[in-house]
C-alpha cells in the first residue's frame, strides 16, 4: 500500500438490509460516526455496499466519470418506487437527452401554473371539508393528485381522485416494506402503469385530444436518440415520474404543517411575510425534515479517491439526510433555522433533500422546482389564507419508517377561510 492509500472502514457481518430497514434515516449516519469516516463498507441486498456522507463526497456520486445509474437500483425499488426504463436509470447522451423531456416543461410559466393550481385545490379543498378535523396529510395526497392530473394533462372523474391518490400513495409509502404492505406497492404501480398505458395509446391514435404543452402529450410523442416513440411502458413511467412525486410532496406539506405547530415563531414571521421569507422557510423544512434517505448508483470503474479503492459495479449510496444535517457543512444542523438560507450559496452538493448535482447534465431530481413552488404556496396558504387550531395527538416521528411520517399525521380543526 502506497503512502496515499488507505483502508476502507469495513462493516464486519454478512449482511445488513435488515439493519438498514430498522434503522432508516440513521443507517449510513450511525456507521459514519461509529468508524469516524465519511466513506466505508458494508453489505446489503447480499453485496458490497460503499456508503458515502457530506459535500465532496456527493460531488464524487454524481461525477459521471465514476458512478452509473444504469441497473443501479435494486429490483425491488425499480418494481415499486421508480419503474422501470426510466430516466433515474440512464446515463450520458441517453439521460440528457430524456432529462431534457422534463426539464422543458419547468418553465416560468408552468412553475406558476403549479402553484395557481396548488391555490385553487386547497380552495376547493377546505371549502368542501365538512369535519371537524381535517388530517393534513391525507388531504395533501388528494390536492395534489389532483394539481398533478390536471397539470400532466391526464384525464380524469372527481370520484377517481381518492383511488389516484392511493394508488400513487402506496409506491412512495410502501416501496421499503416487506411482505403484503410491498406487494401491495407493486399491484398499485402496475394499475396505474396499465391506466397510462391505455392513456398514450388513445393520444398516439389521436382518440383523445389533450393539450400539446401537457406532459402525457409530450411524453406520449418524444422520440429517443434514433427518432424512435419511447416504448409505451417507458413512457407510462415517465408520466408517472411526474405524478407519483408530485403526490409524494404530501409528505413535505405534513413537516410544512409540524413546523408551523413546533415553531411558531418562525412561522409568526410569514404573516404577510415576503417571497424570499417564504423560500427560505420551505428550504428549511427540506432540510431539517427527513424525505428520501439515500440515493443509489454504482462505481462505473475502478478508480482511487483520497486513498479508497473503489471497485467497477460496487453498489454505493449516498446519504442524502445525513449531509443535509452535516455539522461542517450547516451551522447547528439541529436548530430550525430558516435565515440560514438567506446565506447558503446555493451549492448542488450540500443542499440535496431530492438528490444532488446539476439539472441540466447531472442527475438532480428535475421536480425539485415543482416541489418549491407547491411548498411555498401550501405554506403560505396555512400561514395567510386559513385559521385553524391543532388538537391533542402524536405529532412524534420514527426516524426508522420511510417515509417518516408523525403518528397521527398533522391534525387540524375549526379550518376557516381568513375574512
């Protein structure tokens, strides 16, 4: 061994998937600090695993030169969260170029619309609620299975939204589970991927007319690199690439509702507060509130990296909530603190609640955007546009289920319109 190279920390043991599903958010955190190192070696799914923390370290992931997202995910995640043939999973010129799908439908005038829609649902939301309690979350999964239909173009009746929306609810919820609660997962996407299907057949037919700006007709007739239609499957989990993580932002709004009840001063501070003062306190809660644990890649070929040997097809993780909660990297990473962001320079390695990189070339969640704008609006919502009072109940939360979700999902009641 050279002078530069180094031993990787290695987690004895034959395998840890089941540590990983006891421990969620904490995993890859709880080895970091055990072997004081942000990169070490573990085994999980039966393999090799390197698992990685911090701001340098996810700038390595997504460097291309060095990890693949092609066959990266696991079968289980890939029949459940993420589908198959989909963009997460592709690399170079073929990624660009499908990336490229997306991210021409975030425009100005599309990231306004998501947010007009997001108002409008909540509208119809709260004037339609005729209980005395109204759970947040549950709530959140119909208005935005709703703004998501109407925004991808996708075709619907009022009396389907609550099936959408658990259908499209149990890949996110369910995709980490083991046994009924994971198939279950797997019958909902193949439903929902079977309904899509249906749906881009009809556009490609012309039996249905849908609007040229609308994500079903534009991913109903992209073409590949060779001027070929996407194969229907693949294009049925495009569009619900779309759909399932709009949905998915109910989680988000659940945290956006706790912070408004855990820290009322922060939230006392948006009373007609500014857009640069809603911003930053949405950042905050992508930050400070667990999302999405970790993402997946593999090494694409050997290569040495500050003395570690990093070997072609190891499976790697990088800890998105851990660096997200890094002490070098965020001042008192525990506090919620959202004036820290009136600072933060707007890295794509250290802020990465939906993964890290570039948009444009790199492998950074293209709804991030989306993701802000309904944030931002729902918060806004509850802080200037409705009074409301929070019952009693368990608003704790296991940092061990994923989604990390409080007990009793946020709660609220007597919701009122502001005069």
């Amino acid at each position: 061994m050279s002078e530069h190279e180094q031993n990787m920390p290695k987690e004895g043991g034959v395998d840890h998937t089941l540590d990983l599903l006891n421990e969620g958010y904490y995993f890859i955190l709880n080895r970091k600090n055990k072997f004081d190192s942000r990169v070490l070696e573990t085994r999980l799914l039966g393999e090799k695993a390197i698992c990685l923390v911090g701001k340098q370290e996810a700038e390595l992931f997504y460097n291309e030169d060095y990890f693949t997202r092609v066959e990266a995910a696991p079968n289980r995640v890939k029949k459940t969260l993420l589908g198959e043939g989909g963009v997460q999973g592709l690399d170079g010129e073929e990624h660009r170029h499908r990336k490229a799908m997306f991210m021409n439908l975030m425009t100005k005038d599309s990231l306004d619309e998501i947010s007009r829609l997001t108002r409008e649902e909540w509208d119809h939301a709260i004037e339609a609620n005729t209980q005395e309690e109204l759970n947040v979350y549950d709530e959140a999964k119909r208005v935005l299975t709703r703004v998501a239909l109407r925004w991808t173009g996708v075709p619907f009746k009022d009396e389907d939204v609550d099936q959408w929306a658990s259908e499209l609810g149990d890949m996110f919820e369910k995709a980490s589970k083991v046994g009924p609660k994971h198939w279950k997962s797997r019958r909902s996407r193949s439903k929902v991927e079977d309904w899509i299907e249906d749906l881009i057949k009809d556009v490609r037919d012309d039996a249905i007319q849908v609007e040229q700006s609308r994500a079903l007709y534009v991913f109903s007739n992209h073409r590949d690199l060779e001027g070929k239609f996407l194969d229907k499957h693949v294009a049925a989990v495009e569009i619900i690439n779309l759909l399932r993580p709009i949905v998915a932002i109910a989680v988000f709004i659940d945290f956006v509702a706790l912070s408004i009840q855990q820290f009322p001063e922060e939230a006392k501070k948006l009373k007609a507060g500014s857009a640069e003062d809603l911003q930053n306190y949405t950042q905050e809660v992508r930050r400070y509130f667990p999302f999405f644990p970790a993402a997946i890649a593999r090494v694409k070929k050997n290569f040495t990296w500050q003395g570690y040997d990093f070997k072609e097809n190891t499976l790697t993780l990088l800890d998105l909530y851990g660096t997200n909660q890094d002490p070098d990297l965020w001042h008192f990473p525990d506090n919620f603190t959202p004036k820290r962001f009136k600072e933060w320079q707007g890295s794509p390695f250290d802020f990465i609640p939906q993964g890290g990189g570039e948009f444009d070339i790199g492998h950074r969640c293209a709804g991030e955007w989306i993701t802000i704008e309904i944030m931002k609006e729902t918060l806004d919502y509850f802080i200037n546009q409705i009074s409301y009072k929070f019952p009693q109940q368990d608003l704790s939360y296991s940092m061990n289920d994923i989604p990390a979700l409080p007990k009793s999902r946020v709660k609220i009641k007597h919701v009122e319109k502001i005069k």
